[in-house]
C-alpha cells in the first residue's frame, strides 16, 4: 500500500518548496496522494493541480485556517476545498489584509527595539507568500541579527516575548464553517500540539463536534506511537475521520521531511479512502 500526505506547505506560505517542485518530489518518493495545505490561502493550487496532471500522482486542494479558542491558537485543516469560490477568496482576502496589518506592527516593534527589520523588503524576499512569524525568524537569520530561527521565537516572537503582536482571532467554527461553504472536510489539525489535558481536549472536542468537525490528524510527524494511539482512540470514541500528514516545510522544517516525517511517519491510502467516502456523502 501507498502512503499519501495530506498536510504539507509550499512558497506561498511558509514553506520553501514551490506547488510544482512539492508535486515533483512526492510523485518521485512515490507517494499516491498529496494535499497543499498552505496557511490562509489557496493561491499555490492552480499550480500544484497543473503539476500534477502530468504526474501520477493525486492533488488535494486544501487550506489550513489559523483559529483562536480559550486563548490557544488552533488550526483547523479544510482538504478536497473549491479554490473556485468566490465568496471563500473574498472571505481568505479579508484573513490577508488583517495579516498584514499584523505583520507591519511586528516589523515596527523590531525597529523600536533596534533591530531594523523592513517590511517592505520581506515582502519583495517572500513575493507571493502569506507571510508569517517563520518568515520574520527566516529574515532575521538571513539578515544576521540572530543565529537561529528558534532564538527568534525564544527571545521576540513567543508569545507574550516584545515583538509578538495578537492576530485577529476566528473561532474554529467559522473555519469549519467556511470549508463546509466550499465542500470541503474540515479536520482539527495536529492537536497533541496544543498540550491540552484530558478535560481541556475533551471540551475542545466536544465544541468542535457541535460545529461539524469531520475528523482530526491523529497520524503527525512529531507523534509518539501513544500520542497517535490516543488521538485514534479520540477518533473513534467521537466517530471522526482519521487524518495525518508531515506539516512539511522543507527548508523551514529541516528535520521534517514530506511523506515520512521525522523518518517514521506512514499515512496509509486507505485514510484517504474513508475520507472521499465521507466528502461524496455530504
């Protein structure tokens, strides 16, 4: 049996592989399915779907929607979406206007604490990405004013550290929402990542499940073999759909590569199975 990829990020987010060269490498490592999941938007599926008509390989448009719930942020995962919907552009235009606002206050609190880090510049350097904290902390080792990329977080972009500046919070179940409008299958994404406790998991899980939640990623590169055990065991009790990729980034993720993790990693073909099961009932 094949293994597929269902979460994974190109230029246009925060990766550094194009839609093209990530298509290119999963049909070369012989993967039967891969789905661009790019943070907020859906600008690199065209070309990833034209790529891919030329490979054998399968092409999931899909999104990853940044969400705000009880002071975590919490991502939600929309696979097989319309990236022709014009409503869901307009609604993912108005999440990229509210980000770069953001990122002209972050870029601004760097300058006051003399680190002179030019918006302008970043968004010639990463032209067509939906800019986030991994790209200040690309710039800022790039530019030499940090060594690493985990100082950046460690030491200004954390939470609560000076430069971090709030996004504008949705709930989950406006993202939920939104992937249904298009289609879509929303799936609650990496959630050991969150390290909630049983009764803070349990009520996440029961607010998502009354918002139409159809599954959730309980196969992740960085999951314990319990970690994948509980999450599937979380799946079952609640009747969820069972996903799971890399979160690859390529260079941005060194230790993370697509379709096997931290080396480990397996998501078999046949989760992708009872997925399109599930989406051709809707």
């Amino acid at each position: 049996m094949k293994s597929i990829d269902l979460h994974v990020h190109s230029t246009y987010s925060d990766g550094t592989l194009t839609p093209s060269e990530l298509v290119k490498k999963a049909f070369s490592i012989n993967l039967a399915a891969m789905a661009l999941t790019d943070h907020d938007t859906i600008d690199g599926i065209p070309e990833a779907v034209s790529c891919a008509a030329d490979y054998d390989i399968e092409l999931i448009p899909g999104i990853e929607l940044s969400t705000f719930y009880d002071k975590k942020e919490i991502h939600i995962v929309g696979l097989y979406i319309d990236y022709t919907d014009k409503n869901f552009k307009k609604e993912l235009e108005s999440l990229k206007q509210s980000r770069e606002k953001r990122n002209e206050k972050i870029a601004a609190r760097f300058c006051e604490i003399g680190i002179p880090v030019s918006y302008d510049e970043m968004k010639k350097m990463y032209e067509g990405a939906v800019i986030t904290r991994a790209n200040f902390a690309d710039y800022l080792v790039r530019k030499g004013y940090v060594k690493s990329r985990n100082e950046v977080f460690d030491r200004y972009l954390g939470d609560s550290k000076p430069c971090y500046v709030p996004r504008e919070k949705m709930l989950p179940e406006k993202a939920i929402k939104m992937i249904k409008s298009v289609g879509g299958v929303p799936v609650l994404a990496h959630p050991v990542l969150y390290h909630m406790g049983n009764e803070q998991m349990n009520k996440l899980m029961d607010y998502l499940c009354q918002h139409g939640i159809a599954g959730l990623e309980a196969v992740y590169s960085t999951y314990t073999m319990g970690d994948e055990l509980e999450m599937k065991h979380i799946a079952k009790e609640r009747n969820l759909l069972i996903s799971g990729g890399s979160d690859y980034h390529g260079a941005n993720k060194p230790d993370i590569e697509l379709g096997t993790g931290r080396g480990h990693l397996f998501v078999p073909e046949e989760i992708l199975t009872k997925i399109k099961e599930y989406k051709n009932n809707i």
